[in-house]
C-alpha cells in the first residue's frame, strides 16, 4: 500500500468508526484527524531527508564518478510498535504523547560501501542550517556491547505545509553494508519468539561483528590506496 492509499483509506474508514462509537463522535474524529496529519508530517520529513540524500548523492557522482550512498530504506513506525512503546514508557496512548516522547516515528536507513562514506553524510546533515541536530551517537567508533554498529541521528527536520512550517524527528542510520548485513540477521536472530538467546550465543554474534568490523576497515584502507594512486 503506498502513502496516498494509507491516508485515503484511514478517511474512508473514519464514518464507520465515528457510527461505532456515538457517545465520543467528535473526540474520534479529532484524535483519527490528529493521527493522520501527525503521518502526513512524519512521511513528509522522510521525504526531505530523502531528497537531500539523493542530491549529495548525484552531486558526488558529477564531480567525482561515483556514490557514496549505495541504499536508502524508510520506514513509519507501525501504529503498533508506537503504542507498545508509550505503554513500555508508561504513558497514555494519545498522538500528542506520541509527538513528543518518541523520536523515531520516522526512520531513515542510509548504506553506504565505505565508512569514510558514513562520515561524509553524517557531517553535510549535521550542517544544514535548517536541519536541527537532537541526538548523535557514533556506535562505529564506540560499538554497542552486542557488537552493533552504525552512525545515528535524530534530527528534526522542517517541513514547509500550506499554511505554516512544522518540525518533525527524523531518525536517521548510516552503515556500511557490511555493518548493515550483520544488524539485519542479529536482529532476525534475536527477534525471532521461539529463539533462546544464550550468553555463548550473544559472544559469538559479538565476535562476528568484531570480524565484520575488520573487512570493512580493509575495504576502506584498499579504497584510500588505490584512490591515493588515482
Ligand atoms: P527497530 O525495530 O529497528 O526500530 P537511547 O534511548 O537513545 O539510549 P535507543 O532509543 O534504544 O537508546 O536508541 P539507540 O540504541 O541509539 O538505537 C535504537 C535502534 O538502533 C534500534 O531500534 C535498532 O534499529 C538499532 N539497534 C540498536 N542496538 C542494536 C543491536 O544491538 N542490534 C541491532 N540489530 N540493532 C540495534 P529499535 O526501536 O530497538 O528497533
């Protein structure tokens, strides 16, 4: 479904929702009208960090051949992970709560083939003037005990609606996609209901990030030499 099939069929179901509830019609409406233009805002956030990924990207391509981003990914948060972590936080499930205590509504993951890439992005986001850094954290160079790794931030991003401009967080991941490969299967891995994740098990993943984290710098140290000799 894409975004303009999601908000046209939340409208269509809003008079039946409206019929099964008669003694709260006009506080539904409002709360279902609140949501929906709360996904509007956070859709259109992704969409400018997306745009501007996509110029930096063609604009190293023209001056010098080549990408630094190999793949974007984007995602909402589905409206069930939003009201498991209000209750996780022990807040009242409303779109108002949901605003302002959780900062990854929107979520953008950048890959990238070099780690020097990572940085390059991470440094052209956190200088737009108009892009409001909240939170940065560089588990690259400080790895999560899992063995996790990957550049984060939040920022909130100005979106220019008919009448007034609103801000929305955007959390956006960069990794290589060596970093990314192992992200995707610990998470699988530990997400998975019928899996018992032992503390050996837990070392190993560890140790394979560790490895993981070793090519990926060969890669790097292989593309600054033969980019030393170009
Ligand atoms: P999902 O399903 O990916 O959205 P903080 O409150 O800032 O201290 P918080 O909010 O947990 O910490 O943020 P953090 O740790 O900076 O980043 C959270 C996200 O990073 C997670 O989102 C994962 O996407 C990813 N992540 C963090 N640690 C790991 C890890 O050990 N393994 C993997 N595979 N991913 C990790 P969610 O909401 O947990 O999940």
């Amino acid at each position: 479904m894409n975004d303009i099939d999601f908000y046209i069929e939340g409208i269509q179901q809003l008079p039946a929702i409206v019929e099964k509830n008669p003694k709260n019609q006009e506080k539904l409406a409002e709360a279902f009208m609140e949501f929906m233009q709360l996904c509007h805002l956070y859709e259109s956030a992704i969409e400018v960090v997306k745009t501007y990924l996509g110029i930096l990207d063609s604009e190293f391509n023209m001056k010098f051949q080549r990408n630094p981003i190999h793949n974007i990914e984007s995602r909402l948060k589905s409206a069930e992970s939003i009201m498991n972590k209000l209750q996780k936080k022990g807040l009242a499930i409303t779109p108002d709560n949901a605003r302002k205590n959780l900062l990854d509504i929107a979520g953008i993951r950048v890959t990238c083939s070099f780690i020097s890439d990572i940085y390059v992005l991470a440094e052209m986001l956190t200088h737009r003037d108009d892009f409001v850094v909240i939170k940065q954290k560089d588990y690259i160079k400080h790895p999560k005990p899992s063995g996790y790794r990957s550049y984060h931030l939040i920022i909130n991003v100005p979106v220019y609606l008919a009448a007034q401009k609103k801000y929305a967080p955007v959390e956006i991941q960069i990794r290589t996609l060596a970093m990314d490969f192992w992200a995707s299967i610990e998470h699988q891995l530990k997400y998975k209901p019928s899996t018992a994740i032992t503390p050996e098990i837990s070392e190993e993943l560890r140790i394979c990030a560790e490895q993981i984290a070793e090519t990926d710098m060969q890669m790097q140290k292989i593309y600054s030499e033969i980019n030393n000799l170009g």
